[in-house]
C-alpha cells in the first residue's frame, strides 16, 4: 500500500491535503479504510480515515513506528547553481539516493545566477515526490540559492570533486573522513569551480578529490559522489 505525506499532524489526528484527490479519486479510499502516511520526521503511520473529499483527508492515527528509510549519515549536496532541467534532475535522483538537505550555490561561473521563489517551489515539489515514490519518510530541505562566500562557513565536513585536483581520489578522501556523521558534497557550475574557489575550499577544510579522469557533468557528479559515499560508509548494504 502506497504511502503519503502528512500535510498537518496534531496529537492523534492529521491531515492529507496535497494527495487527497489522488486517495479519494485514484485509490477510492473513503471512512473506515486505513492508509499508511509519513510525518516527514523519519516516521510511518498507520491511520483510519474518519473523513475525506478530495480536498482533504481527515485522519486518525492509529499507530506510529520509525520508518528505517534514512541514512546514518546526514548528507548536504551544495550544489552549483544551474540550469532548470539539470537542477530537477540532480534533486529527483539524489533525494532517491537519500541526499538530507540540498543547497543551491552562486559560484562565479554559474550561468544561472537567481533561483525565485516560484523556481524554488517546483524544486520542493520534486523532491516531495521523489521522496514518495522511492518510500523515504524524510523529504529533503531544498533551500534558497547562497553566495560562494556563506558556502564557505558550512560545518559540515566536505568533500569537493574537481576536475583538476590530481592525486587524491574520492574513496581515500572517504576513507580519510569516515565517522564524521555530517557530510557536504560541493559541485560546481555547468563551467566548473575556479582555481580561487578551489583554493579557497581547500583553505577552508575541504577535501579536494579527483573523481578519475573522465569529466562529469555537473549533474552527474553529485549523484556519483553520494553513491560512493553511501557504499563506503555501509549505507547500501
């Protein structure tokens, strides 16, 4: 049985707005019958309709068990800002992967300099479903685009494949930083990062890697870079 992602949860009772019409309609859910719903905090929910049209679904819970869906490891993609179709296809992919959080960044290079609101909400819509479909119980924060410069006081501990970086690879990096708990993966624009924002991530405590010698496109490299990260760190197993 499918499941959904609460839109509102109050003690034992909560609400479906944004699937309502797909429960009712599609699936011809109505009082009495139960569905299984996400609280978006890593947990799974059994639940009894007591009322639904295709603008709401009025639920009570009726059990609650962690869902077991989300990785050990707390994973930020920083992701250079680019082009729509790429941006979409980088956030559906590395959401399935089980990406935490991904950060949209003005690196000099970008092409694209501005994210808007509007942009911004189709982005949190994608990774909403992509989350649903591959079962995840978390969605992923999408947030606003930031300047290179606030990328730089990230706490977490990053790894930034570049495609002039010689000699250390992606696994020894990995290796050299297991057990940190939390992950940032820094890729640039469509162009690529400078040797001055190289640099300055270097500076900063970043793991600059080779990822081979083959060059990936930008929406390609996060989602290489979390999957090796996931396998090593024991999260495909």
């Amino acid at each position: 049985m499918p499941g959904f992602f609460l839109d509102h949860l109050e003690g034992e009772r909560a609400l479906i707005r944004e699937d309502a019409g797909h429960i009712v309609k599609t699936l011809r859910r109505g009082e009495g019958d139960r569905v299984f719903a996400f609280d978006g905090l890593g947990n799974r929910l059994e639940c009894e309709i007591v009322r639904a049209d295709r603008r709401e679904v009025d639920l009570r819970v009726l059990s609650a068990v962690p869902a077991g869906t989300e990785p050990r490891v707390s994973v930020t993609l920083y992701q250079g800002l680019t082009k729509a179709p790429r941006m979409e296809l980088v956030i559906q992919k590395c959401v399935e992967l089980g990406i935490g959080a991904i950060v949209p960044v003005v690196f000099s290079r970008c092409e694209v300099r501005d994210l808007g609101t509007e942009r911004l909400g189709r982005y949190r819509k994608i990774a909403r479903e992509a989350a649903k479909q591959c079962g995840r119980a978390v969605i992923p924060r999408i947030g606003e685009a930031i300047p290179f410069s606030e990328l730089l006081q990230a706490q977490e501990c990053l790894i930034c494949p570049y495609e002039e970086a010689e000699g250390y690879g992606l696994y020894r990096g990995l290796l050299d930083r297991a057990g940190r708990g939390r992950y940032g993966i820094v890729v640039g624009p469509e162009g690529g990062m400078t040797r001055e924002e190289a640099h300055s991530l270097r500076e900063a405590g970043g793991g600059i890697v080779t990822l081979g010698p083959r060059i990936l496109r930008t929406e390609t490299a996060g989602m290489a870079v979390l999957s090796a990260m996931l396998c090593v760190y024991g999260e495909m197993e």
